[in-house]
C-alpha cells in the first residue's frame, strides 16, 4: 500500500510499503477513509535530522474496519471508526481516569513501542483495538462535511476541548486563546460550547480568525508580543483573562499566555512545547497565583460527549478543513500548511 | 518602640523606631501578642545586599487592637486580632474572589507601596483593617499553645491549607510533600484534614518529621534527589502521587516534584520560588499532563473556615513552633532558624 513517510526536515514521501496485518489478537486492521496533516506535523517537518529510514506519518484518521484479532469484541468488520491519536488500552489506571494519553499499554501512532504505520496512508493497524477505536453511525460515502467533522475527533477537536476543560472554562469566563490554528479555533468553539462570555482570538490571518469569530470569538487581536498584551489587557478591564488557551507551542506564545493571565487563573497548553525551560517563578506564575495545566489530549475521554452535536449538526468543526487531497499529494499538503495556504488538509486515500 | 530590621545577608538588629501612627481612616493600630519568624525571612538571611537603610521584618502576628479610624468597622479597640500575611480591602474583584494576596489596594508586610513596618516589633500599622484583620474570641493572657496555634493562622498553616486546596487534595488521594519546615508539616495537616488515604512526607530531620508522622504522614521519605523520588514511586505503586505539596522554594524540590508526581497530578507549590526557569516541556509538565498550581496564600480566605477548629483544639497546629524569643533576641531567632537548631520561632514583644 501507499503511506506516508518523513525522512529529514522538509522531506515527506508517500512510499510503498508492505500492507498491515493483525498481528495480536487485540489488533484491528482499518482501511482509512480521511486522514490529515496536523499543525504539530510541521514541527518535525522544521527540525527533523535526516533519517534514511524515514519515519511514518499522520496520527489522526477515521475508516472503516477490515479485519479484526480474535480478543476485539467492541468493534466489527465494516464499523466505521474515529480512531484517537494515541492508543490506549482501555482498562488501565490512567484510562479509566480519562487520561488515554498517558495509558501503561499503549502509546502514539508511529511510535516504535506500538509498532504500527502511520495513518497518512491507505491503512493502519489498530493495537489495542477495543481502548482505541469509537464506533460512528456513518459510512464512508456520508457527507463530505460530516466526514470532516468526524475527523476533527481524532485529534483537533478533542485538542481544542481538552485545552477549554483543563482550563476550568465555565460560564461567563473570560478567555484568551493564542493561536488561530485548527486547535486554537476549536478551542474557542470548546469554549464558546462550555459558556465563555468573553473569547479574545489571538491570531494574525484574517480567514482563519473570521472562522474564529463563527466558532465564538467576540474579540481578536492580530498583534502579537507587548502591543498583543496590551490590547488583551484593554479588553479585560486591565485584569487579563481569567483562562488563556495556548495552542501554539513555541515560547513566545507560553510568554504571551503568561502576559495576559488574570491572577488567579489558567493557562491550558495544548500546543506541543518546542521549549524545555521557562519562567514559573514569582513575577510570572507563582506571585500571581496562575496555574499552569495542559498536555497531550485524551481525545478518546471526549469522543462519547462530543459525537452527538457533531452528528446532529448543531456543531461544525470540520470547517477548519479547507482542502483536501489525495494520499499521493501528502506531501503538497505539508508545504500547503507551512507556507500557511491552507489551515489544515484532509487527505483522501 | 523597638523593631526588628535586616541590613543584609546575616545582619538582623532590633532597632529603637517612632511608634506608628494612624495615617489614613482606614488604619488600625495592633500591639503584637505574638509574631514570629518565618521561613521565606530565611531567604533575604541568605542573600540581601547591605541595605543600609534597613528593612522591616516579619508579617506574621496576632494582637491587640489600640486604636482604629474614623471608617473602620469590623474592628473595635480591644479586640483580639489574627493579622494574614497580606494586607487586602476585602472589596475589590480579587478579595471577592478569595485571592486576597493579589488584592489591588493591599500590599504585603514592609512593603513600600502601602508603607507599614514589619511584624517583629512591638506594634504594627494596619492599613485596610477591614479587609485584612480576623478578630478572635481569645485575648493575650490566653493559654499559650492557642496562642502560638492562632499564629499559624496568620500565614503558615492557612499556606499549608492553600497548597492542599489548590493541589485538589480530595478524600483518598495520594499526596507527597516536600520539605518538613512550618509549612510543610501543616500541609501533612491540611492534607490529612482533607482526607488524604496516603501523605509522604519528603524531610530529613527526625524531630520534625515526627511531628509531621502525628499530623498524620503515612510514609517518611529522607532520602533526596534520585534515590528520594524512587523511594515516592516505591511507595506509590510505580506510579508516584496525585498531588505533590512543594512547601521549599529551591529548584531541587521542583525537580523532585516533577520526579514524584503522577501522570495527570497536580504539583502545588507554596515555597516560595527562588528560581526563575525550570523545565515545563513535553518531558516535564506537558507529556504527562501535570498541572503546576499555588502561590501566596490568601490566608484571610480561609482563617474563618480553619479558626473553630484551632479554638476548638481539634487541631493544633501550633506545634511547629518549638521556641519562643523576646522581641530582644529576634536576631538569634534567625540564626537558630537558620541553623536548624529550631523549627519555627514564636517572637513575644
């Protein structure tokens, strides 16, 4: 089959390679129907040090499963699924606390500890079948649109959420989000969906923060650094925002989340960290009592609460999806989205 | 009157300075019963510069009220006061909501900007008495344990509370502290109070964690750094605590904390950080999910929930104090602080 594989910093290829085949009983084999590129892609495809081996790409997908291992009880041949972005056991501490990213069993897609491909390709095996995979009442010639929105379940969607839930949003919060990437605007629709009265979008392309504004944003402020601070600060009455949603992950958007913080309140990083170190001491998190929460997003603890407004319609976050193509333009998809001409590509095996 | 003044690292003298006065109708006068010193006074101990001018110490004490003005109203002459470490109005957005510390009007103790002098002295200028006293029904020839267990109140064990509180500390948790000075046994305290099933108390000297074993620690952990944080997770299941208590302040108790807390946990700090950067990134906070939460404590938020108790007896969290000085000897306070040949130092003017 065809997959998509990166092998050094600007160099993604759809290659072939031998197809996936069930190799422990828990396993699934699913046929993809959509997969995308994510924003935390274009971190390696900066920085990556060549690998001649290559590295298997895409961690978020939805389709339809083909064959199943013997253990696999809660998903069928021919069930169309929403696979989360990390593989997760389903009966561990962590999962049933709700923290599938941090399962004892599992791991991420294309991480060599779950040996499994990427799901930039025509197929993926599924470990783990039943902690993993969310059956959808839907099939794969459903609405372009529906589809869309399924698949910001994988990842994104669930991201934005994640971001919105640590952060404590509740009704009539004051919220900044940093970032009008597809997580940073789903996180102000997550936002807008859990009561926030007030949504600043911190972002600096107009197409994507005119979505911003249709998911729930009431305000945005294209400049960034001490000018960005300060035009957050006016809009808050000179307090900050009582939750900043930080969806970026490089350090000048943690600064920025600490620039803007109420006393007392959150900051949420959903963006991956290019960072080690950073401040946390009196003068930025520790005088004023801010609280610093966020990580990588069990998406899977979301999905059952999340899939019903997504398959009514009530909510669409599919619309951050502004092309798509095919599995063989992989790799146009990533120089699309780091050049910044497209928000975010769904590719089409 | 006389009152304690620090002119660098090293250097405390009890000083002769004019008695204070009511400057503003919102003042009140207090003639210390009780101050005492604490263990954040440590720190400019260690590394002030020579100040020539001096600065006031100490923003812990209870007392008696001498006078008040013309708009005070919560206060009377006579009553027995708790001072929080903070001052605060008690009316604005963050008084409201219970951040007293972040308060727009207060201050903390010696601190310029609302211009009293320190808490080791005779007597104190109270600005905003409203907001920031707490009467009691006790007065100064009251028995001297519940003396020294109101004291607490004025900031160690309501910091101690805090750093529970803020932690999440719930019936059943998992909870490790770090550091057996003041603060740290009171957070063993708050979070036994809380309903916490396990407490690691992370401290080396025997004396005090004793006295943390009968504030209610299941487990004494002396070891640090690497061996320290295995023993945790030993402990722990493998998996460390839920919520970690970092009551010290240095960069080595944030390692540990980071080293002992569980996935999804929540690291509550209450030392007072004396570092800037510590790694918050994928490796650290991120990956795991852990929240970095705490601050300075807005013990005023919580002496009305915590005094019945103290009253009472039911707790008495006056044990950390294992000394009491004359105004006079406040510099050997410090030295026997500092050298750790007393725990905490009650100072009687």
């Amino acid at each position: 089959m065809k997959a998509t594989y990166m092998y050094g910093a600007g160099d993604v290829r759809v290659i072939d390679v031998p197809d996936p085949t069930l190799r422990l009983p828990t396993d699934a084999l699913v046929r993809v129907v959509r997969a995308c590129v994510c924003g935390s892609d274009l971190h390696p495809y900066h920085s990556m040090p060549d690998t001649p081996a290559g590295s298997p790409m895409g961690h978020e997908f939805i389709g339809v499963v083909e064959a199943i291992g013997a253990e696999v009880t809660t998903v069928s041949v021919g069930d169309f699924v929403i696979s989360p972005f990390v593989v997760s056991c389903g009966t561990c501490e962590f999962c049933r606390a709700g923290l599938q990213t941090s399962c004892l069993r599992g791991g991420f897609w294309s991480d060599d500890t779950i040996g499994t491909g990427g799901a930039q390709a025509e197929a993926v095996r599924v470990p783990l079948a039943d902690g993993t995979l969310v059956t959808a009442p839907v099939d794969e010639n459903s609405d372009d649109g529906l589809l869309a929105s399924l698949l910001t379940l994988s990842d994104v969607y669930g991201t934005g959420w994640h971001a919105a839930v640590r952060g404590g949003v509740t009704s009539g919060s004051s919220v900044t989000v940093i970032g009008d990437g597809a997580v940073g605007l789903l996180a102000v629709l997550s936002a807008r969906q859990l009561g926030a009265e007030q949504i600043i979008l911190m972002g600096r392309h107009q197409a994507r923060t005119d979505l911003g504004r249709e998911f729930g944003a009431t305000d945005v402020v294209a400049a960034r650094g001490d000018e960005g601070m300060a035009q957050v600060r006016d809009l808050t009455g000179g307090l900050g925002s009582q939750v900043v949603l930080e969806a970026v992950g490089h350090r000048p958007a943690y600064d920025q989340a600490v620039g803007v913080v109420r006393a007392g309140g959150v900051i949420s990083r959903v963006g991956v960290p290019q960072y080690d170190d950073a401040p946390v001491g009196f003068g930025s998190l520790f005088g004023p009592n801010v609280t610093l929460t966020g990580g990588p997003a069990p998406v899977r603890a979301y999905i059952d609460q999340l899939l019903p407004q997504v398959l009514d319609g009530s909510v669409v976050p599919g619309k951050v999806f502004d092309r798509t193509m095919s599995l063989a333009e992989t790799p146009k998809a990533y120089t699309a989205m780091d050049a910044r001409e497209a928000l975010k590509v769904a590719v089409r095996p």
